[in-house]
C-alpha cells in the first residue's frame, strides 16, 4: 500500500489519466526541495543543438506522455513512492536568447536544489544540461563517476568555436575535473566520425567506450556487471542521451544516428545501474515534434521513473 505520508502520482480512478495538471507522473507537484529526497526537474533548453531544434519541449512532452506510468515497478519490484519523498518541481527558467546565462541560471538552480541533499531527476533540454548539472553535482560531491548513454562521446572541444555546446559537456567536464574518468562508461556511441580517432580522446582520459556493435543482438547484464565494477566505489551521475536508442524507436531526437540500442537494453541498463551510489540522473535530447506517435516521449518518461527505481533507498518487495 502507499505511504500516504510522502508524495503519491495521482490514480487513474481518482482523476482520469487525460485530466489534471500535467506533471511528471502526475505527482502532487507542491512539495518543497527541503522536504523531498528526490526532485524531479525540468529543463527546457534547446540553444545547444547542432541540427534539429527542439529539445526544449521535451520536459512537456515528457510529462504528458508520463501520465499512464503506475506507481509500482512489477519487473524489478521497486516501490520507489513507498520508498523515498518524490516530487516533480518544476523547470528551470532558462534564458531562451542566451546559452551562456542559461548555463548559469541551470548550475545555480541545481547548488540551490542540492543545498537540501536530494537527488535530481532531470528532464532535458539538450545535452548542454549536463555540463552546469554536474558542476553543482562536483561542487557538492566531488568528482562523480558516470554512465553516459548516447549515440555521440560529446566530448568536442569545440563546435562552430563555441566551447558550450550540446557535443562538449564531457570534455569541458574533465577538463574542470567534475567528472572521475577512471569511472565512466559511455556507450551506445556509433555512426560517422569526423576523423578517424574521434573516439581515443575518451579513452586516452580512462573512460569505457562502449561502442555500439559491442551491444548488437545480445543482453546487455554482462555489460552492466562489468560496468558496475567500473563506476562503482564512489558517487556516480547517469545521463542518458535519447539517441543513444535506435531512431525506430526514439525518433523524436535532433541528432539521430541508425543502428542504436533497443529499448530492452535501456531497460538492462538502467536496471544495471542497481546498486550504484547515484546522486542523480539526466534524460536528454528528446524533441517531440519529430514523433508525432508520442512515443519517444513515452519511452523517455518510462526510462526516466526507471531512474527513480534504481536509486539508493528506494526499497524492493521481497513478497
Ligand atoms: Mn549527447
Ligand atoms: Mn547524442
């Protein structure tokens, strides 16, 4: 049964699943960070993209595409409602005509949300996100180590000359030493590269590259033992780039890149993840515009309450 004491989606007896506010899992939405183990946040911030625009509606996509998710994960028998005090807080007001003072605006956000000791959940916005969240995610932890899902490495140096973009978080992130590299794993990365060693400057800094092919036609569990020894040992960030998945299913992404993981191995992967001090966890790059189906958005928000169910304290049913 639930915990009445902490914040409960709302059933689908009580209101309709098409009606009520829209929040994410149509949870209560007025908690205060101070009284929340876990925020739910949104960023809608799309000014990092290199292709298709679009990113910024992905927190309201995601939402609304959220409301038919049911409390109790009956795979893995999380109860993360029970568990720990979850709330959807809303967005960061981003600064649509300025990328450097929306940076800003979302590293401020989170050293604010994170002076509670919480753990965030955030919904993108485009990659660029990554890099203010896991400066106030250092600031307050130190170094983290991270699973990084994603089509791309993003660890450019720069794009159009630009050093803040959605394809350099992860470079400017070692380069500031947010991140551990002995203790990141990227994977899903593929496609065409620029120059024949778009990949080494990953692994020359002690990441994991998993490259695509690795996880073609198979389980990803043994990837994810290996991976947990690797990240494991200290707090851990996981950013999950929706094109990391094969555009037959996450199509509504700016950046899309043919023969990604399924949506299975998503599933494997979050799961994987089981166990690891999280501290907190991102869903990015999801445009809905380009699915008119609605089901990236419906993959994006599913993933994201998979999240939530593999964070530490949320408690599993053993009966
Ligand atoms: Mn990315
Ligand atoms: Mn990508």
């Amino acid at each position: 049964m639930s915990d009445v004491s902490k914040p409960q989606p709302l059933g689908g007896n009580e209101m309709p699943r098409f009606g009520g506010i829209t929040t994410f899992m149509r949870l209560p939405g007025t908690t205060a960070p101070a009284d929340l183990d876990v925020a739910v946040v949104g960023v809608p911030f799309d000014i990092g993209t290199s292709n298709r625009p679009g990113a910024r509606f992905g927190p309201r996509g995601i939402r609304s595409e959220s409301v038919l998710i049911r409390p109790y994960n009956m795979a893995t028998r999380a109860a993360p409602f029970d568990s720990l005090a979850i709330d959807d807080i809303g967005d960061v007001a981003t600064n649509p005509y300025n990328l450097a003072d929306s940076i800003l605006r979302i590293e401020a956000h989170y050293n604010e949300l994170l002076s509670h000791d919480l753990k965030t959940i955030s919904i993108g916005g485009d990659h660029t996100i990554a890099l203010p969240i896991l400066r106030a995610m250092a600031a307050k932890h130190g170094p983290v180590g991270m699973v990084h899902v994603d089509a791309h490495t993003d660890i450019n140096d720069t794009m159009f000359g630009e050093r803040i973009a959605h394809g350099t978080p992860f470079r400017r992130a070692v380069e500031e030493g947010l991140l551990d590299p002995q203790r990141v794993v990227q994977i899903g990365v593929r496609g065409t590269g620029y120059a024949a060693d778009d990949f080494d400057w990953s692994r020359d800094q002690g990441f994991r590259v998993v490259q695509v092919e690795e996880c073609w036609h198979r389980s990803l569990e043994p990837l994810m033992n290996e991976v947990r020894q690797k990240v494991g040992g200290g707090k851990v960030y996981l950013s999950f780039d929706i094109d990391g998945l094969d555009p037959s299913v996450a199509p509504g992404t700016g950046t899309p890149e043919i023969g990604g993981l399924t949506g299975v191995q998503a599933l494997e992967i979050i799961r994987g993840c089981y166990g690891l001090d999280l501290v907190g966890a991102d869903l990015v790059e999801v445009a809905p515009a380009y699915d008119a189906s609605g089901n990236t958005s419906l993959l994006a928000a599913n993933l994201l309450y998979e999240m939530i169910c593999v964070l530490p304290g949320v408690e599993r049913r053993l009966v």
